[in-house]
C-alpha cells in the first residue's frame, strides 16, 4: 500500500523515463479558494516553477521556457519583464 502524502508534500517519480512526474497535493479548501481548473492551476505552477529558477539563474532560459511550456513572451509577461531586454542564456 502507498504511503499517504501529507497536503504540503511532494513526490518525484521516474519510472526510468526521461520525465519526471512531481505529485504536489493539496487540500480541497486551497483548491475552491483558487477557483481554477486543476489543469490551469498545473500549468500556473510551472511556469512558477521556471520563473523562480530562471531568476535564480539555475536554469538558463530555453530551459526555463521548457519546464514552463509557455511561448517566450508569456513567460518574460509573468516575469513582469520586458523580454527584449533578456538575453538568451
């Protein structure tokens, strides 16, 4: 039997596979807060996600638009920057 995840947990699972599936799970109240697909919600964190590691400069940007799964201009919108003014790493 699978052991139960706490709300805040998450779980990286390969099964020898070049992706990685990360379980986030969260409480049914968070969810009706955000009143948003768990689709939409999905891809707002993956953007997040590439966003917070972009700016870091762990990831170099093609990586980040990867991760993200979004068009340039849309992630360097969620940046609240201007994407001309980025280069590409």
């Amino acid at each position: 039997m699978a052991a139960l995840l706490k709300p805040w947990e998450i779980r990286i699972l390969n099964e020898r596979s070049p992706l990685h599936t990360v379980t986030l799970r969260l409480p049914d109240r968070v969810l009706s807060i955000l009143r948003r697909p768990s689709e939409e919600i999905v891809q707002i964190l993956r953007v997040a996600a590439a966003a917070h590691w972009y700016e870091r400069g762990v990831l170099a940007q093609d990586k980040a638009l990867e991760i993200a799964g979004v068009e340039r201009s849309e992630f360097f919108e969620f940046l609240g920057q201007d994407q001309e003014s980025e280069p590409d790493a």
